[in-house]
C-alpha cells in the first residue's frame, strides 16, 4: 500500500492533490514503488479515501466503518475508522486476497476493489450460506436477504461472494447459478462474470441460452462451474436437475418472479387451473441447493424465500458515501390536471394498490384499477398539456446547463400513452426527429465515431408487438435495433437524449449521465424506488437527480422512501423542490450583499463591451482579498447547485434569474484567471458562456497556457512580450493572477534543462505569492500588497531572464545547467571556493558530453545497464576534477537526477516536435485590456 497525506491544516492543499500526486507523478518517476502495490491511500486528516493505481478520482471512497453494525463515521474520526477498519491485518490479509479483482482481458488499465459495504455484505452472505447449507444436518437453504441500495455495486458484491464460494473448502466445490428476472440484468451480470474466470478460479462460467441448454449444462455436473440465467428458463418441464447440496443460487432483484412458491388457481371456461410461479419450478429442480437473494426492495415473500436479511445497505449511507446522488423532488401535476378532481382519483388508485404484488387478490385489483387509470390519463388534453410542460422544462434544463448531458427518460403508464405523448411532442418539435451523428455542440474522436450513431434526439423504448399500429411498429424496429438504442443512450455524446418508456430500462438500467426523469406512470413501493433509482448514479459535474412528477403521487412517494430507502434513520436521501428554491434565494441574497455598493446593470442593459468591462470590474473587487474571494467562490457554487435543481419553478424571478447569470459569469473569469479553465462552462446560460469566452481572462489565460518556451531565446522574446503588456492592466488582482500564470510557464521551461534553478525560482514565486494570498482586509492595505507584488513577479522574470545569459566561455544552457547544479551542490555542502570558474565550467562541459554519449539510445532510461553505465561514468568524470572534493554520495545522486531530468525532458522535447505558440512582436493584447 501507498499512502500520501496532506496538511490537514492547509485550505488549498487537497486530497485531489495527494491523488495526482500518486497516480500522475509518482507513477511516472518512479513506477517501481507500484509494482506490487495493493491499493492507494490518499488524506488530510479529514478526508480519507482509497482506491487502485487506475481508480479514477470520483470513484475513491471512505471506509467508514470498523464493523458492519457500526455507526458510519465521518470526519477527523473516519482516518482512525479506516485504519482499524481496513488494515486490521487479518482484514487486510483478507482484502488483498479475495476483493480486488483484475479482469481476464482489458483494453484499459483496471483493477477493482471492494468498498466497505461490499465487503461486509460478502463476507455476512458467505458466512450465512454456510450456516444454512443443507450440507449441514438441519441446514433449511436459506442463504439469506441481502438488502443493498439500488446504485451501490450489487454486481461486484455477488462476484466477491462467487470467489469467497468458490474457493470455500467446506463447500467441496460447488456450482453456483446467478440468476436474474430480466434479460438485460443476465447480460449485465454476464459481462462482469464471463471476465472473471481466474478471480472466481473456475474455468466454467457461461451464460445459460435456453431450457435444454439449462439442462445440459446442469444434468450430471458433480461439482463447480458458474451459469448464468433468467429465472424465466426454469418451468415445469425442466424436472430434476440436481440433489446436490453444494449449489448456490444467487438471485438479483429477488422479489415477485422469483418468490413464486405458492400454488396459483384460476376459474377458466375448461374448468379450474392450477399453476405455480417460477421459483417453485426452481426449487423443485434443484431441492437441495442454498438460495440467496439481492434486493434493493425486499417484500414480505423476499424474506419467506432466501431467509432473513443478513446485511443492509441503505439508500442514506449510499449517498453519505458518494456512491451516489441524493434524489430531487419536483411535483408539477397541476401544470398537467386543471381538475383536482383528477388527483383524488390517482390518490385513490393508489390507496387501492399500495401493496401491489402482496397477494394474488391485490394484483387482480391492481390491474383493474390500472386499465381505469390508464383511460383516464390517455386524455388528449392531459397529453397536450404534458408535452408543452415537458417541452418547456427540458429546454430551460439545458439552456441554463442544469443538466449535465441533457438526457432524459419519460416514464409512462401504458405503450399507448408513451406513443401519444411522443406524437404531440415532435408535433410541437419536429426538429427533434432529424438524425444528427451527435448531439449539439458535441465532437466525436475517431474512438467515438466507431461507437456512436447518428440517431433521432428522442426515441420510443417499448418492445414492438404484432399488434401495434403500423406508424409505432415502424418506430420501434427489432430486436436488434433496440439493442442497439440501449447502447445508444449510454453514450453520453448521443445525439439520443429523450427516451420515453413504459416497463424497459425503469429497473437495472444504468446510465451515470441520465439526470432528469419525468414521471406519467402510476408506480409504488419497490417499484417506484427502482425507477427513481435510475437517475441517482456518480457523473461528473451531476449534482443530484431530478424526478419530476406528473400525477401528484408526493405522498406514495414518501412512504416508499420511508419504508426502502432509509435504512431506519430519519435522514432521506431526497430533497423537495422547496428546499432547493429556499436554498438558492439565501445563497442569492448573501452574494448581492457582497455587491451591495456596485452598480452591475451595464451587465443587463449595456454594450458588450460595456458588459465584459462590468465582469472584469467585479472580478477585480472580488479578488481584492483572499477571504472574499473563497467566500464567494463558496457561495456562488451553491447558489448555481440550487438553481440547477429549480430554475424552472414560478417563485424564480427574472431579476434573480439575470444575477445568477451575473455571478456566475464572474466565478468563471475568476476561475479562468487563476487556472486557464472553466468549470462552469456548461452551467452558464449560451449568452454569458459567449460573453466570458470573449473576455481578456479567457484571451490571455489560453494563450498563455498553451504556449511552448523550448529555449530562452522564446523566454526573452514571446514571454516578455506577454509581460510587458500584462504590467500595463489596470486590474492589479487581475494583473498579479496572469503573471503568476506566465512565471509558472516560464519556470516549467527552466525546469526543462535546469532542475536546481527551476526549484529556486519556484520556492521565490511561491514566497511572493504567499504574501499576496496573506494580504489584509483592510483594503487600502492590500491595494498596497497587491502592487507590491506586481512589482515583484515582474522583477522575478527579469531575474529569471537575465540568468538565462549565458556566462563567459559557456556555450550554451545545456552546459549551464550542470555548471548550476555543480556549483548548487559545491555550496550546500561548503566546498564552492576551491574551485575556480575556469573548472566550475569545464566539468560542467564534461558531463554534458557523458550525458549525451551514454543516452543517444531509444529508451535508455528504461535500461538498468544504461543507466548504470552513466553513473559510473559520471562519478569517474567527476573524480577525474577531484569532484567533490571528499566522496559524498549526496553529490552523485543530485548531480545524475539533474543529468536525467535534463535528458529526458530534452528527449522529450526532440519526439513530441511541439510547435511554440508564434507571437508577432507587434501584435496587441485582445480590445479588453487595452480599452479598459
């Protein structure tokens, strides 16, 4: 394991920064410390996360607990939680080798381990299923209820399970059957298991593809082997398969089609009918096996079936965790229902099936019910309304970024009702049915164009019948073309953006990107809480999932959450519209107090230029201290949070509207100016997104962070002009951001060729930057600061400059950059007067040419004998001098790490022929600056 911690002290030192550190900088210099390295560690004390070498930054999480049953910590306490928690040396033994997975075949780096509810739930299940295994005398084969959070990595749990299973000795090598009730679920579940086959240490896993298929495979196996399976493939003519006891079935989505045991009896015109559901055929096929079941809803029959539940996962401690997003809730039934009337008749049809799937006489009410309701919001005027709502609030989603991809899901309660709902909307956007190659504003690499097809922005998701109309079965395709629309919609570049659907994708779909669903279809209980699941996954830049809900179902709604969703406590991992509007009017109002003496209307009402000169003018007041600055940048990613989640709600005003555009266009030439980037450039409306990308910051920032200095002949020519023209800003705050920008550019390329000089003149920059972050707020004062830091960074450069001069007899900066280091070296360790110049320079040129003799080979620092050799050379050299003058190895080493930074950057620079940045020495900087 390796671990980086950061000050716990320090704001701006992140664990993002330990992250980059580890897996960017380390990785490359010095890639053997992970050759056997287990996981990664990152912290500051409060925050502490780990994860693999390839895990990305977003998919590092806390281990916060020590045992299952514990309280979940957070905080300063959750560092001494991981340590007992996850390097307890018999967990940590344990960890290392039954829960981090490599997939057989990758096209990418990957490497998964466990997170701390996988683990316990594992662990919990395995531990069950031996207690209960019919190889035991009075053993019952009930394995147990595994109840996890819709989102949390159910998949990964059931494949460290079939590992911990398959390697069981008390076991004796037992067959396990994972079996889902949807095919998409056996595909997915498939995916995972069929690239699994060394880590579960079986060489059978195969997806079972029929009845006889099942039986073949099955009938006279005597111990292991994986099969995967829907639990539809198990009926009555299947008959025996297996007395063993040392099978396993592990059920996903356990609950209705695979708790079937009861006997079934219907009244028909050839008299009286008696059928079983399918878990019955399963149990009588395979008497003996041990049956566990995953549910993120478990019922009543869920825990008669596969047994108690042994380990809970709640929706609550999922997003605690990250693992994923709270969940939005907005009512706007009454945009839709003009009649209340209309919304008794829906509270009343969920009264009646508020337990739908509990007893055989429940769901024969609920269908008929479900054909009344289905009448009843088929109306065309309900259909009207809907669309023109739905039309408008997607648009406003998207025009003010607040949607991160712009996808999203209709949920219907019938085919009929999805297909009109679709009609009236491509009757009001017809442009919606135009087959793009991707969506608006997006570009394809060559990568992405092999995966992504052109395609229509919204589509219909049911599955065609024989007796639909011949318009919808035009529309809906094959088979294979729906396989191919769900591929579609995951690609977040699709220009397939609205999917309508009734039973498809509502459960076991996941699309990370998928944000927004609106919901037209009478759901309850388990079922609900698995459609609105769907919008809950990890995206980057997703803040929380919205469902917007047409039928005024809030109450249900909560009910369901409250019995699923938060595992006892009174937390609930949804929030109301109201909140967020309450939220984002007091972020609103704290920011306009930050304003209150400034006069921001040219922003609304006057020119553009008058208006990028107003953004520039409350950029610079912004940054007058270090204090105001992150407290705005605080509040302002908070308003615009909030206002993603209600921006469409009628308590927004349009001045509120334009000041969320005001502010955020500053946090973003704010952004631009410290880091040349801009995280909020899908969150701003397309007028102030154009405004900002215009501006000075934007202008200069890119020009100066793509600019290549490769000799100092393009420090003294291309950065100096840069500076000359930066000294001239009116805007101090402003002026000191972008020559902190240049210095770094310029020091990197120092660093190029000179390693001791790049680190001096980093230590100094920092040094001045440090007191301009320090600086008070009494603002006279910090005026003064600010100015005398301008003043500073510019000296800087000339010092930086005028050191790229090149001495009398050297003959150029390769030769200079070890004249620096011998000479560093000569005065840290007391020995620089017994040398003279003429020497100084001399040895200087002798290394060079060793250096370039012994690394004129491809890859040369890739080869240990190589590089052997140029360290025997180099101390030989060296001696040759009577360099040190006492053997030091702190002499050597610092002496060869300059001699390989130099090489391999100089390499570097001769195999990627970078291209410099060309600027006409006349050339002026953008109108912004100059005007201003």
């Amino acid at each position: 394991m390796v671990f980086e911690f950061k000050s716990a002290i320090k704001q701006n030192t992140t664990i993002e920064d330990a992250y980059k550190q580890l897996t960017i900088r380390y990785r490359r210099d010095i890639p053997a410390l992970f050759k056997y390295t287990a996981f990664i560690v990152i912290s500051d004390g409060v925050n502490n996360k780990f994860g693999t070498l390839y895990t990305p930054y977003e998919f590092f999480y806390a281990w916060r607990k020590v045992n299952a049953k514990d309280k979940a910590d957070s905080g300063i306490p959750s560092l001494k939680t991981m340590v007992a928690g996850l390097f307890r040396k018999d967990r940590l033994i344990d960890v290392v080798h039954n829960f981090i997975y490599f997939p057989d075949t990758s096209k990418d780096e990957r490497k998964f381990i466990c997170r701390y509810p996988q683990y316990f739930a594992a662990r919990a299940l395995y531990q069950n299923i031996l207690n209960h295994s019919k190889l035991n005398p009075g053993g019952d084969g009930k394995g147990g209820t595994y109840f996890g959070a819709t989102g949390c990595g159910k998949s990964l749990t059931m494949l460290f399970l079939s590992r911990l299973l398959m390697k069981s000795k008390a076991l004796c090598s037992p067959t396990i059957i994972l079996i889902t009730d949807r095919t998409d679920l056996d595909d997915q579940l498939s995916r995972l298991l069929l690239n699994a086959k060394q880590f579960v240490g079986d060489s059978v896993i195969e997806q079972v593809e029929s009845r006889e298929d099942l039986k073949a495979k099955l009938q006279g196996r005597t111990s292991g082997g994986v099969f995967l399976t829907t639990i539809q493939k198990f009926s009555k003519d299947i008959n025996l398969l297996s007395n063993r006891a040392n099978i396993i079935c592990i059920s996903d989505e356990a609950h209705r089609s695979q708790t079937g045991l009861e006997e079934k009896v219907a009244i028909t015109d050839k008299g009286v009918r008696r059928s079983y559901g399918f878990a019955k055929y399963l149990r009588d096929s395979l008497p003996n096996a041990t049956y566990v079941g995953f549910t993120g809803t478990p019922i009543d029959p869920t825990l008669e079936v596969f047994g108690p539940i042994v380990d809970e996962y709640s929706m609550i401690e999922a997003v605690n965790d990250g693992i994923t997003k709270t969940i939005m809730y907005e009512g706007r039934a009454s945009h839709v229902f003009a009649d209340s009337e209309l919304i008794k008749q829906i509270e009343a049809y969920y009264d009646k099936c508020a337990e739908e799937g509990s007893t055989d006489y429940q769901i024969e009410e609920s269908k008929r019910a479900m054909t009344q309701m289905s009448v009843l919001l088929n109306s065309p005027d309900l259909i009207h309304r809907l669309a023109v709502d739905f039309i408008q609030h997607y648009e406003r989603r998207v025009e003010e970024g607040s949607t991160v991809k712009g996808k999203a899901m209709i949920v219907c309660a019938t085919r009929e009702i999805g297909f009109a709902i679709y009609k009236e909307i491509v009757a009001l956007r017809p442009e919606w049915t135009e087959v793009k190659v991707c969506g608006d504003g997006e570009e394809l690499s060559k990568e992405e164009a092999e995966k992504i097809k052109p395609m229509q922005k919204i589509k219909l998701a049911f599955i065609r019948q024989k007796d639909d109309p011949e318009e919808l079965y035009n529309l809906l395709g094959t088979d294979e073309d729906r396989k191919k629309l769900d591929l579609q919609f995951k690609e977040e570049k699709s220009n397939f953006k609205i999917a309508i659907v009734v039973d498809m994708w509502i459960t076991g779909f996941d699309v990370p990107c998928l944000d927004t669903m609106y919901c037209y279809k009478p759901l309850q209980m388990h079922t609900l809480i698995q459609t609105i699941s769907r919008v809950n996954r990890n995206y980057p830049g997703k803040d929380k999932g919205l469902i917007v809900d047409y039928l005024g179902i809030k109450k249900k709604f909560n009910q369901a959450m409250k019995r699923y969703a938060n595992g006892g406590q009174n937390e609930t991992p949804v929030e109301t519209i109201d909140n967020a509007v309450k939220l984002f009017k007091d972020e609103l109002d704290v920011l306009r107090r930050m304003f209150h003496d400034i006069d921001y209307t040219k922003f609304f009402t006057g020119t553009p230029i008058e208006q990028l000169d107003t953004l520039q003018q409350a950029a610079e007041r912004i940054q007058q201290t270090d204090e105001l600055e992150k407290r705005f940048m605080k509040h302002t990613t908070i308003m615009k949070s909030a206002y993603n989640m209600c921006n469409n709600d009628e308590r927004i005003e349009k001045a509120e509207v334009d000041d969320v555009h005001f502010f955020t266009g500053v946090r973003s030439v704010i952004y631009k100016t410290n880091t040349g980037d801009s995280p909020d450039a899908s969150q701003m409306n397309h007028h102030v997104l154009k405004l900002v990308n215009e501006a000075l910051i934007s202008e200069e920032v890119v020009a100066i962070n793509t600019m290549q200095l490769n000799d100092t002949k393009q420090i003294d020519l291309l950065a100096s002009q840069y500076m000359e023209k930066l000294k001239k800003l009116p805007y101090k705050n402003t002026k000191v951001k972008l020559m902190e920008q240049l210095l770094k550019r310029v020091i990197d390329s120092v660093r190029k060729v000179n390693k001791v000089k790049a680190v001096s003149f980093t230590e100094r920059l920092n040094s001045i930057i440090n007191k301009y972050n320090d600086r008070s707020d009494d603002i006279v004062l910090a005026d003064e600061i600010v100015t005398e830091v301008a003043k500073q960074l510019a000296d800087l450069f000339e010092e930086i400059k005028k050191d790229n001069v090149l001495p009398d007899g050297i003959p150029n900066i390769e030769v200079k950059a070890f004249y620096d280091i011998l000479k560093s070296v000569a005065e840290q360790y007391g020995f620089l007067d017994e040398y003279t110049e003429e020497q100084y320079i001399a040895l200087a040129k002798d290394v060079k040419e060793v250096v370039d003799d012994k690394t004129q080979y491809i890859d040369w620092d890739k080869k240990a004998d190589i590089k052997a050799q140029l360290k025997v050379q180099i101390i030989l050299t060296l001696a040759k001098h009577k360099y040190p003058p006492a053997t030091r190895d702190d002499v050597f080493k610092a002496i060869f790490e300059q001699a390989e930074n130099f090489k391999r950057n100089s390499d570097f620079a001769i195999h990627t022929k970078v291209t410099p940045l060309q600027l006409n020495p006349d050339e002026t900087l953008p109108w912004a600056a100059e005007n201003s």
